[in-house]
C-alpha cells in the first residue's frame, strides 16, 4: 500500500500527487531539485534506467532525462523551469517523445510544492491540462503506477539521506 495519494478531481482537469516524506524540507528541496539527486531517484526503475542528460534548475533552464523501456526503445521527457522560489515550489513544463508518442510542441505545466512540517514535509505536485479529456487519457496511460513507484523510491532516497 502506497502513501501516496493521486487525485483527478471532477472539477478541475488536473492529476495532483501528495506524499508526506519523513524528513525536513530542506533536505526534501535538496534532493527534488539537484542533479546528482535526482538522477538516484527519477523514473520508474521497474522498466528501465534513466540518465539525467541536462538539469539547469532555474528559471528559463532545460531538463531532459532519457528512460530506457524495456523492450519499447527511449523515452526522453524534457521540460523548462519557468518559477523557482525555494525552498516552497517551483513550475516547470513537461513533455516526451519516444515509442509511445509525443508532446513535443504540446508540453503540460506542473507545479512542485513542499510544505513545511517540521521534521516532515507535505509535497504537492500537480500536472495541469487543457481539458479533461487529455488528462483522463494520461490517467488511463498507466502513469499512475510509474507515478507511486518513482514517489516511492524518492520516499527510501529521502529517507537513506536523512
């Protein structure tokens, strides 16, 4: 059982992801946010390894990370960092291109928040859509599992680092 909650609200076309991780925001920011760090906890590992190709986290600075699929070929998910306030939330784009398809030209937004709870911290992220049924069709993607997975092995990071 995960402690990760993922919500499609009927109201809104958005997918929000919260999880209270077992460690100080500052150390959550630091590990969400820095490239040797991201690169030990991004992606699904289940289906493949991942290689943090660029990371230029601030503001107008390029993310790509490239998945190996088992058996499917590359993914690359690429994006920008548009809003950086540390250590509360950022935004940034998201999109990818591989043998599943392509959002290149048609990246979605995102927004990362971490809230400070002592020696825990709320994280919040939510992805935003045009409509709802581009978001229903995500959710139908199987993202949902690749999303609990990746939120859990930051959850064991957080923790080994803490």
């Amino acid at each position: 059982m995960s402690d990760t909650a993922i919500e499609l609200p009927a109201d809104k076309p958005i997918i929000t992801f919260t999880r209270i991780f077992t460690a100080p925001r500052a150390l959550v920011w630091k590990a969400y946010t820095e490239r040797e760090h991201v690169a030990r906890w991004w992606g699904p590992r289940s289906i493949g390894p991942v290689e943090i190709v660029e990371h230029d986290f601030k503001p107008g600075g390029s993310w790509r990370y490239v998945q190996d699929v088992r058996d499917a070929g590359q993914v690359t998910f690429f994006g920008r960092f548009i809003e950086i306030d540390a250590p509360e939330s950022y935004v940034n784009t998201f999109g990818f291109e591989g043998p599943f398809g392509s959002a290149e030209g048609n990246e979605g937004r995102e927004t990362q928040r971490f809230e400070d709870l002592g020696e825990t911290t709320r994280y919040v992220g939510t992805s935003y859509f045009d409509d709802f049924a581009s978001r229903d069709a995500v959710a139908a993607s199987g993202m949902e599992g690749g999303a609990r997975e990746q939120i859990e092995q930051f959850a064991r990071y957080v923790a080994e680092l803490a």
